[in-house]
C-alpha cells in the first residue's frame, strides 16, 4: 500500500498513485463518512454538509444533480474557486451537452461508478483549464440521497495542484 494514502483515503481511490488527498478532500470524506455510520451506513444527504461549516472549502465544490432517463449528470453548481480554473462556469448544463465529456468520457465514467458503487471515489482528471501553472486536478467525487438511499446528487471537492517552479541555475 501506497504511503501517501490514510486508510479512509484508499478505500476510496482506484489509483494509488495519486497525490494524497487535500486537507479539505479529507475532511469532506471523513464526515461523510461519518455521517453515513451515523445513518446506519446509509448516504448521507446535502442536509448533512451545512454550507456554514465548509464555508472556507464551498468555492472547492461542484456539485451535480443526477438525472434518469436518459442518464445525465446536471452542474447544479460551480464554487468560485472551480470556476476560476475552468474555461467557464458550467451551472446550468448538463454533462452530455460538453464535448468530449458525455458517455464513455473519463469524466462520465467517475460520476457513473459513483452512482453504482453508492460510495466516494477520488481520482484524477486530465487539466484543460486556462491557468498553465496548474499540472493535475484532483476530485473526490460523493454520493448524496435526500432519503440516505437513492442517490439524488454528488459532490465533488476539487484541488488544483500546482506545477513546481522551474528552478534556474544562474552561472557567473
């Protein structure tokens, strides 16, 4: 097992050569976590994270609406923070309607797992964005279900990871 990775981390990631979790990452899964054990290993719900207490992290959060029939994954919101990496704010517009980013995407197939799995994910995504000091995005992508067993929802908590400065050897 990977060194990077709390027990609580790993359970939840597919690669573990991914970066460990942020601090805000982790404190998200660690009350989720929580609070399904305090539903009787139920989904807890978006009444479960009052924005007042992740207030410092919400401009980290995407949080998508799940749609049936067909499946699609609705951008319910964009925190500030999410938006200001990205090329655009996508509130509003559903995930099939992006390019490149509908059924089969990597970004799809996340969400899908989510979904069956009924458990959080933390994985990489590619980033596109327009800042070039940025190198990777990672998400921590949970499941949320108004009556703790049907999902209606999923969260994800974003970290941009920055590329290391090129050091430059000066020679006198």
């Amino acid at each position: 097992m990977n060194d990077w990775f709390s027990p609580i981390e790993s359970r939840y990631t597919q690669d573990e050569s991914l970066p460990k979790m942020s601090e805000d990452q982790q404190a998200f899964l660690a009350r989720w976590v929580n609070r399904s054990a305090d539903i009787d290993g139920g989904i807890p719900s978006r009444a479960d994270f009052p924005p007042n207490h992740f207030a410092l992290l919400m401009s980290k959060v995407t949080v998508f609406d799940i749609l049936h029939s067909p499946l699609d994954f609705h951008f319910r919101l964009m925190g500030t923070g999410v938006r200001e990496n990205t090329h655009k704010d996508f509130t509003g517009i559903n995930l099939s309607e992006l390019d490149d980013k509908g059924p089969g995407s990597k970004r799809w197939t996340q969400l899908a797992t989510v979904l069956r799995q009924k458990e959080p994910l933390y994985d990489a995504l590619p980033y596109v964005g327009p800042r070039v000091s940025i190198k990777m995005v990672t998400v921590l992508l949970v499941p949320m279900a108004s009556d703790h067993q049907n999902i209606d929802k999923i969260f994800q908590v974003t970290n941009f990871i920055k590329r290391q400065p090129v050091k430059l050897n000066h020679h006198r």
